[in-house]
C-alpha cells in the first residue's frame, strides 16, 4: 500500500461527511472509510479512457433506454457519515432514488472501480469490504493490465459470492434491466 493509501494518522477523530466536503480540490482523489482518510492521485490517461469505453456501452443500454443513470468519475457515494468513496462508475437505476443534487447518497445498483498502480490494494480490498458492508448489489474491479473484469454479487446471506472473472465480455442485469458490455472495445 503507497503512502498516499493510507489512512491519514494526523487525528484521532473519526471523520465525517461534514470535514469531508472541507478537504480541497487538488486534483487528487479524497474519500473517506470508516471514518479515515485516504487520498489517490488523479487517474492516468490510460485509466480514463477505459472508464469512458465502459461508460459509453453502459450509458447507450441503461441511460438512453431511460431505465436510469450511469455517472463517472468525480461524484461522491455517501453509504454513511463515515464512509464516502469516489468510484469510477456507479450505475443508480431509476426506481433506486438515491441521487440528490450534490452526490449519491445510498447503495448504487453497480459500482465500477478500474484498478491503478496507486489503488490496487485500496479497491481489491478495503472498498471491496465497504462495499459488501453496505449491500452493493453489484461491483466490477477492472483490470487494464489483465485485461479482465472481476464481478462481485451480492448473495441473500448479504455477502459476495465468489468473484467471477471475464475477458470478453460481461453482463450487467436486474430486473429492470439488461447491458452487456463488450470487453474487447474497451481494451483497443
């Protein structure tokens, strides 16, 4: 884990939403878990772009079929007052009424994390626990070295069943909705 993943040690106070909306706008990624903060730099070039190829395919299935709304990077995901995380992607289905003017406040339907030289820990680990925690139906951790999508779904018992790992493509469903997003247009 680099410096910049761990949680910051200056205080011993457990932060809030209220000192989070305080940290500055530097370019820089700030969230808080469990009420410590953590900080990744911006995403590379290479990073965006992938995030932008998922996107664009879920955004055509999902967005334009008017079954809800597919958000990128920066937006805050607040899951509790100690716990707010910037995902890459995050899917909010239209009947899960969680998006507010200035963040979404709630359990996404989907949450997409693209892995980064500077994050891999961070989203194979600790945001994958947050996420389990707080009932994400669904999480993506994409990796662009691998070439490869592992998917974590939520079972009854509310924990993840066991990663399921795709190269060529990979499905997104509920029961609103079907997307299928083709891997290899987000590789080239």
């Amino acid at each position: 884990m680099s410096i910049s993943q761990q949680p910051s040690r200056q205080s011993p106070i457990r932060l809030t939403y209220k000192e989070y909306v305080l940290f500055p706008s530097d370019g820089n990624r700030h969230e808080i878990i469990d009420g410590r903060h953590y900080m990744n730099p911006a995403p590379s070039p290479r990073h965006q772009a992938v995030s932008r190829h998922i996107q664009f395919q879920l955004y055509g299935q999902i967005e334009l079929q008017k079954l809800g709304e597919v958000i990128d990077a920066p937006i805050d995901v607040q899951f509790s007052e100690w716990d707010v995380v910037q995902p890459d992607l995050v899917v909010v289905l239209s009947a899960n009424r969680i998006i507010t003017p200035s963040k979404v406040k709630g359990v996404p339907d989907l949450i997409v994390e693209i892995l980064s030289p500077s994050n891999r820990g961070h989203d194979l680990e600790l945001k994958r626990q947050l996420y389990e925690q707080s009932g994400v139906p669904e999480y993506w951790i994409v990796d662009p070295d691998d070439q490869s999508v592992t998917r974590y779904r939520l079972q009854a018992d509310k924990t993840f069943a066991r990663p399921e790992v795709f190269h060529d493509s990979i499905q997104f469903e509920s029961s609103v909705c079907k997307a299928v997003v083709d891997l290899r247009r987000v590789w080239s």
